[in-house]
C-alpha cells in the first residue's frame, strides 16, 4: 500500500468519524434526554472491515492504527510513543505512517 491510499483510507474514517458525530447531535435535538453516545448508529461493521483491510496490507506494526484513531482522536489529542530509540508524535497520519513503516 502507498502513503495515498493509506492517507485516504484514514481521512475517510475520520470524515466518517465527524459525520456520525454531527448526525448524533442532531438526533440528540429530537430525542433530548437520550444519552449521546446511544444516538450514534452503528457502522462498526464497515469500520472494523477497514482496519482488517489496512491490518492485512500493513502487517503487525498497523496495531498503531486504532491507537492512533481511537486513543489519539485522529491525531487531536496525540501522543508520543517511543518504540526503540526513536520517538513519534502522534499528531498527524503522515507521523503515524511513519512509524508503522519504521517497524
């Protein structure tokens, strides 16, 4: 897999990541005493999909993806994470690429 293809896939589970977001708030407006997180509909199915598609490609080093999705927010709230003597920062998909390619 390219560095390309590698950025839109994660671009567009981010994007897809804002748009469940953006329509859960608008639910949360008809149904005002509903729990947030219950109001996002469920895609996991397509999500889980991708990151086994993005796993096989990338080999054991894509376990830094979910991480970066989930722990990092897409790269909002990074962290930097050392794996032997080198340091990334978490902050950009161009950094996490870098990181599963130093592996």
């Amino acid at each position: 897999m390219n560095k390309e293809t590698f950025k839109k896939a994660i671009k567009a589970l981010e994007e897809q990541d804002k748009h469940d977001d953006k329509c859960s708030k608008a639910i949360s407006i008809v149904y005002p005493n509903a729990f947030g997180v219950n109001l996002w509909y469920d895609n996991s199915i397509l999500v889980d999909a991708i990151l086994e598609l993005l796993k096989a490609e990338l080999g054991a080093a894509s376990d830094w993806i979910e991480y970066y999705i989930y722990e990092c927010d897409f790269g909002k709230n990074p962290n930097e994470v050392r794996v032997g003597k080198d340091v990334y920062n978490l902050d950009s998909v161009d950094n996490l690429w870098n990181l599963i390619n130093a592996q």
